[in-house]
C-alpha cells in the first residue's frame, strides 16, 4: 500500500516546464503548469454533470466535416473520435484531437470501423453524449484484416432524413432533396450522376428501399422524421435521437439495415458545420440545404467508403478533386477525384501503371490519358511511382472533359501522394500540379537512394493525352551501380538464409522420422547457395527463437529484419518477432521507408523516475512531433471543450489532451493551429526545362 501512495503521489506530481522566451533584451522565464491526467478524474465527478459508468463495447470512428466557404478549417472543429456501438448509436471521445488522430493512422494502429476501442475508467455526460475518460487516450485493439476501401463497384443503396424539431426544421423538400441525389425532376448534377461519370459506370447510387412506418413512409430514398428535442439539445443528442427513432419507426437494429449509406439533413442551427460523416462507416450528416448540394453529398459518402480529405490542412488546398475543401458554395462544379483517390476506389485498375525504379533504369516515356476517356479506349489513365514505402505517388491528366469538365486545375498532370499503399484512409497532398514542359524533381524517393524526376514533354488537350519522361532515377552511373549491388547483395543474403532454415527443417524431419521408425518418403535434398561474399557479413547462426515470443513470427527466425534495417512488408519478422515494421520519413522528406523497430505501446501512460526527470528539464529546443514547445507556447484558452486556435495542451488543458511523458514517438500535444503534426509528403516546386 505504501508503495502505491507513493505512485499516485507521483503521478499527481505537478510537472513544471520553464520556457525561456525572449521579451525586448532580456530573457523572461515563464512557468507552465501541467497537471496529471487525474485532473480529468476529479473533473468527470463533478455533480453538476449527469454522469453514469460507461461499460459498452464500441469501436473507434473517425468523424470528418467541413465549414462551408471557410478556406482554413479549424482543425480540432472538423475532426473527432468517436466511439460507436453495435446499435448505430456514437459518443464523441473527449481528447481526440486532429494531431493525435493523424498520428496512430500514421502508425497504422486506428482504422475507422474497426479498431476497438480500450476505454478503460470512462463516464457517458448525458446532456451532450461525450465520453469522459480519466486517462485519455484510450486503448487501440485491432484484429484481422484492416480496413481498406470500400469495394465502390456495383449498387450502394441511399437513404436522406429531413428532420424535424419542436423549434427548428430544415427548409428544404423531399422533392428537391429526391431530384438532388437521383436527379428524379431533371436535376443534371447529383451524388447519382457524379459517381456514375466518374466511375464509368461502375458505381450506381441508388434509392433505398420503400417502407412503410407507423408514422412516416421511405419513399424514394427520403423519409421525414420528427424528433421531439430542441436545438438546445446539441448535434450529439439530436443524432443519436434519430438513429433511435429509425430503429423504432422501421424495426430495424441499425440504420444500416435501411441503406448503404444514411443522411440526416438537420436545421440550421444545430451545428457550426456545413457537413460531416464518419469514416468506414454508413453515417453522414448535413446541415440544411447542403444536404441538397452534390459536390457536398459526393464528399461525404466518399469518406463512408473509406476516402479521407485532401490537402485541407495545408497552405496549397488540393482543388484537383472532390476531396479538396469546397471554398465556394455556390456552384457544383463537375468534378472527380485526385490520382490517390482514384486508384484506391479501383475503377482503373485495368489501366494503371505501377512503376518500380529500384536499381538502374533507362528512361521510360509514359502516354498518360485522360481519366475520364471511354472505359473502351486503351492506354494509361493512372500512374502509381511505387517503391519499398507505403507512401507513394499517383499521376493522372487531368483532362476537363464529361464528368470532370469543370476541374479548376485543368490540362496538368497531377502528382497526389498518399500513405498506407493507397489502399486505405490516409489524407493525400497536391504535390505538384505540371503543364507542358515543367520538370518535377523529388530527392531520395526510390530505394538507392535515388531521385524522383518528371519531365512533361507534352499535354494535347484536343485528344486528352499527356506525354511524361521518367528519367533515370540515378544522378550518375556508379550510383545506380552501387544500388543496383546493395539490392543484390540484399536479396542474395535473403535467399541464403530461407535456404539454411528450409534445409534445418527438412533435416529436422527427417531425423524425426527415424527416431519414430516411421517410413521416409523420397525426397530432394535443399542446397544452399553460397554465403553472400560481402565482409563483414557472415551467415546468421541457426538456433531457437528467444523465448517468450509475445506473437507469431510471419517468416523463418533466420530471416527476420534486424532492428533498424529495411522491411518489405509490414508483416515482416521484425527482430525475431518481438518489434514490429513501421514507416518513417527518410532524410525529413517525403520518402517513408518501412523500418523494423522496437514495439509502440500507444497507452504508455505510467510515469517513471526517469521521465519525470526528462520532463522537467525540456528546454527551448524540445519538440513533439516537429512541434517546437517554445512554439506552441502562448496564446489564450476559451475552455469550450474545443481545441482552438492559440490553445494547445500546455495552455489549455481543459481542451486540448496531450502526453508530455514517456518515449518520445508516444508523445503528443494537440494544438488548435491549422498545420499537422504529421508530415504528409514534401512538396517540390514546377520548374521550366
């Protein structure tokens, strides 16, 4: 028990970090207090609050919005963590900020819809539906196969809810909201007719099926409910007050029985946003007469099947597609999606090129065509710049024509970069947009290291092609030299010792065979080649794997990754099984590499003596993330439960979580600026051969 006192006496510690700033010719040292994450403990008893234990099981969802016309979104106003139950019903997560979002993407440990999500000692506030943890974040469990897109082929069934409240309702119809999705009244530019262009046809919005209710009919795809709350009631109460009344109305246990994909079209006032959806999942929610505005509908489904946003939080908004933030509401433009977007929705794949450079190549010349041409008509539409990275390029031509006529980047070649293979959620960036005649340069972005280099030699607009030069990746002939050995040196060790654990085994077997008398059927010996000749390198000795081994291993002991060294795939043997393959910038660009490193514990939350050493001598120079402390310092805090513009979580803890503690890749500070913790991709600049 004394033991224990004197743990929860340090973990109440008050952590003081002392930032030196600069104020006219003198240094003035300021105090920064930091509590411990008890604070939310004492907070959540507060008897003001109408507070229960919090005990259901639910899974993490990742809610994406927009503010209309804003051209800076407000990070932390447009992004959250929410947990979700098995009955449709969603509680926002308090703490989940953007940065910390982004991160355990970034470290492939959140996927929306699938992880589970470990809350520990949590309160449900029932005035506003938000979970209250004593110590965020919560715990991130995942199982299986991960979540990757939406298969967007075939039919996808859609159902729009007009709701009503005792002092609100939303202005628009069930006519005009009809003609709006299927184009019923002649309407020419809907979510029906923008998906069915852009896909060629491939991926048809349709109306939900017709019901009847006790009250009110789904006829069309659209339905009008009345929800007997208030705008008092808050965004959180009033759309877990629909998905309840739709279980009740049609007797269904979720919303997702109804349709594929479920809007609520709420009244004005009810929240600050435009619009929202969540990731993965069936849900989007619409505030009036957006729920009638196609390029807003298109948005939001599109994070439903598994799409995330595009250059919205960076000072170079991606307008390329759909996916960019919409400034200007007050036209539809006929637009698509960007090259990432496109290649994970998998309606080119019979017309995309994967492009490898990983040792000496000769230049290679690529006709690439516009995207939108004929699904009849051969050639080249997308062109992946894969390397031995789940961060990659995508090139499309961006050719204004049918479904994409009214792109505001026309007649470019447009180079997205995207994460997770382009195979999953992951935000992209608008690297570099490139006319005739520009060059695009990225440095170190093959295995090699070698460059990236683009040249646009010519752009036709009359048949909708571009003519791309990929160049040799290697400044000079001993550098593509040099690779080309390393990589062969790589894989000859690989292949050596998959061959000495083969030949072990097969050994091992039959020596088992004779011991038992059983019969040993005829067989051809396993030879081993050579040991790679590369001093220092001498072959790998063959024993057991250290035990314990906390989970399996996905390849022979022998040929695990050392840690540091390069992985192939995130399933990797990853130091005999006890690390794990994880990306990492190379060189502070936009190169990611997969390397195998020491296990991420996401919930390291336990202070020791060491770290509280560590912690209270950060000076000017400590970062999270590439944040500066002495950065985020300063400005003032609202305390609205919003992490705001000049807040973060030194200076407003009451909005903004953070972890200060513990291994610095664990660490985190959310922060209301509108820049990201986490590097997305570099971007290179265009320039004139």
């Amino acid at each position: 028990q004394r033991n224990r006192k004197q743990e929860i006496e340090r973990e109440k510690r008050i952590v003081v970090l002392s930032i030196m700033k600069l104020s006219a010719l003198r240094f003035v040292a300021t105090t920064v207090v930091l509590w411990a994450p008890l604070v939310l403990g004492d907070k959540i008893h507060d008897s003001a609050k109408k507070l229960r234990v919090w005990e259901e099981e639910c899974q993490a969802l990742i809610g994406v919005g927009q503010k209309a016309g804003a051209v800076n979104q407000e990070a932390n106003e447009t992004y959250f963590l929410a947990c979700g139950t098995n009955d449709g019903l969603s509680y926002n997560v308090e703490g989940g900020c953007k940065s910390w979002i982004d991160n355990r993407v970034f470290m492939a440990q959140l996927y929306s819809n699938k992880t589970e999500l470990e809350m520990g000692e949590t309160w449900i506030n029932l005035d506003n539906h938000h979970l209250e943890q004593a110590y965020f974040p919560p715990g991130l469990k995942n199982s299986g196969a991960m979540a990757n897109a939406t298969p967007a082929v075939g039919r996808r069934s859609v159902l729009a809810v007009i709701v009503r409240l005792e002092d609100a309702y939303p202005i628009i119809t069930e006519d005009r909201l009809k003609d709006s999705l299927f184009g019923t009244d002649g309407d020419d530019r809907t979510l029906k007719s923008l998906y069915a262009g852009c896909s060629r046809g491939q991926l048809d919005m349709v109306p939900s099926d017709d019901r009847t209710g006790p009250v009110n009919p789904i006829a069309g795809g659209v339905t009008t409910l009345y929800i007997p709350k208030t705008l008092s009631s808050g965004e959180n109460v009033i759309r877990n007050t629909i998905t309840a009344r739709l279980k009740e109305e049609y007797g269904v246990s979720s919303p997702q029985e109804l349709a594929d994909h479920v809007m609520y079209c709420l009244p004005e006032g009810v929240m600050p946003l435009a619009s929202w959806s969540f990731v993965h999942n069936w849900l989007s929610v619409y505030t009036d007469t957006y729920c009638t505005h196609a390029t807003f509908q298109s948005h939001e489904i599109a994070h439903n099947l598994n799409l995330a946003d595009s250059g919205k939080f960076k000072d170079y908004d991606d307008h390329t597609g759909i996916m960019g933030v919409r400034t200007d509401t007050s036209t539809e433009p006929l637009a698509c999606f960007n090259g990432a977007k496109l290649y994970q929705l998998g309606w080119y794949e019979e017309s995309t090129e994967i492009i490898k450079f990983l040792k000496s190549s000769p230049p290679t010349t690529v006709t690439l065509h516009g995207f939108v041409k004929d699904a009849s008509t051969a050639g080249i539409k997308i062109v992946k710049l894969d390397r031995r990275s789940p961060y990659d390029f995508y090139l499309v031509f961006n050719w204004p024509s049918g479904p994409n006529a009214e792109t505001p980047r026309p007649n470019v070649v447009t180079v997205t970069g995207t994460g997770r293979h382009g195979q999953s959620y992951y935000e992209s960036t608008n690297i570099a947009n490139l006319g005739e005649g520009d060059v695009f340069v990225q440095e170190d972005y093959f295995a090699g290291p070698c460059n990236l280099m683009i040249h646009v030699t010519e752009i036709n607009p009359a048949e909708g092609y571009a003519v791309l030069n990929l160049e040799s990746c290697f400044d000079s002939a001993q550098a593509a030299a040099d690779a080309a050995a390393e990589i062969e040196l790589q894989n000859k060790i690989r292949a050596y010792e998959e061959a000495v654990a083969a030949k072990k085994k097969q050994q091992e077997d039959i020596a088992n065979r004779e011991r038992s008398g059983m019969p040993i059927a005829p067989y051809v010996p396993i030879s081993i080649p050579p040991a790679p000749p590369h001093p220092p390198y001498t072959p790998k000795p063959i024993g057991p794997t250290p035990a314990p081994t906390p989970r399996p291993t996905y390849a022979p002991t022998t040929s695990c990754v050392e840690l540091g060294g390069l992985c192939f795939d995130y399933k990797d043997c990853c130091h005999f099984g006890l690390g794990e393959c994880r990306e990492e910038s190379y060189g502070g660009g936009a190169t990611y590499m997969l390397k195998c490193r020491e296990p991420v514990d996401v919930n390291a939350t336990k202070l020791t003596a060491e770290e509280i050493e560590e912690l209270e001598t950060l000076a000017e120079d400590a970062s999270i993330y590439g944040e500066s402390l002495l950065g985020l310092y300063g400005g003032t805090c609202n305390k609205d439960g919003i992490c705001t513009d000049g807040e973060h979580c030194l200076n407003c803890p009451t909005d903004c979580s953070g972890n200060l503690v513990g291994a610095k890749k664990d660490r985190y500070c959310c922060h209301g600026d509108a820049v990201s913790d986490v590097q997305f991709g570099a971007r290179g600049e265009p320039r004139k051969r």
